[in-house]
C-alpha cells in the first residue's frame, strides 16, 4: 500500500509517494530523487557515507526509514552549498586536503557540518575525532579532516553561523 509524505529536501518541499514502507532514506534518495553525492558504503550504519542532516542533526540514511521523516527537513551534500558559494566546510576541507578518493567525502563534510552546528569545541582535536569517528576514510585522509573542521568551525564562528549547516 503506498504511503503518501512530504518532507523538505535542501530547502524545497517535496511530495513523495513510496511504494515499500522499508526503503531507507539513502535508497529514497539515490534511486528516486536522483541524489547521488550521498554515497552507499557498507549499508549497515558503520562507515558513515551516507551521512546527512535531518532536522539538523547528523543521521546515516542508510538506517533511516523514509517513511518516519514525514514532515522532515533533510538537508544532503547537494544542499549545503554550491559551486559558486561553497560552505565553510566544503571550502576547508578543499583548502586542508581532506580527502583522497573522495568517496567518504560527502558524508565527512555533512558530519563536520553537523557536528559543528552542535557546539563542538573544535579547538580539541581529539574532540573533532571523537566527534568524527562514525565516518571512516579508508585513504585515511584524517589529518586533513582534523584540520579542515578547525578551519571551518573557526570560520563559522567569526561569520556567526554556527548553525547554518
């Protein structure tokens, strides 16, 4: 039986129509909204490429029902900036060589953008990989990631925007 929902997707409502209860957000995404930059990992929840933000807070799509985000505001890679105007955290993790392959990228930068919007003190390191460690780079671009959320929680701050993710 389908189920009918609307939900906003980068800043646009969206009425979908899902025909099976139990596709996840990522599939929804991916194979229905042809929202491709959030990527499919392991599909189970452990490696973090799937990331993105919904109602503002940090989720793997891989586990998330679509069906319980009626009235959600789900915002992806495609949604936090563009190519004219990145986001700070797009922009520094360009600047600090934060990726390498780039597949766990998208989900990296929706992390640190969320993890930045929830107060993190990205001052602390250790903190930003604590903060971080549900997003697994197999490059093991790290170092880069570390710096690249300094970078842009800074940026944020100074610019008063610490909850624009």
């Amino acid at each position: 039986m389908p189920l009918s929902m609307t939900l906003t997707l980068n800043g646009a409502a969206r009425d979908v129509v899902l025909d099976d209860p139990r596709v996840t957000l990522l599939d929804l995404l991916r194979e229905r909204l042809d929202l491709t930059g959030t990527k499919k990992g392991c599909d189970r929840g452990q490696c973090g490429a799937c990331t993105v933000l919904v109602n503002g807070r940090r989720v793997n799509s891989c586990l998330t029902l679509a069906a319980t985000l009626d009235g959600a505001e789900v915002t992806t890679i495609e949604g936090l900036g563009t190519a004219a105007a990145l986001h700070p955290v797009q922009a520094a993790f360009i600047e600090h060589d934060g990726f390498q392959c780039g597949y766990c990228t998208p989900g990296q930068i929706m992390s640190a953008a969320g993890l930045i919007s929830e107060g993190l003190d990205a001052e602390d390191p250790e903190r930003i990989r604590e903060g971080m460690s549900g997003n697994i780079c197999r490059c093991g671009a790290y170092h880069g990631i570390t710096l690249a959320v300094q970078e842009a929680a800074r940026r944020m701050a100074a610019d008063g925007q610490e909850d624009a993710a």
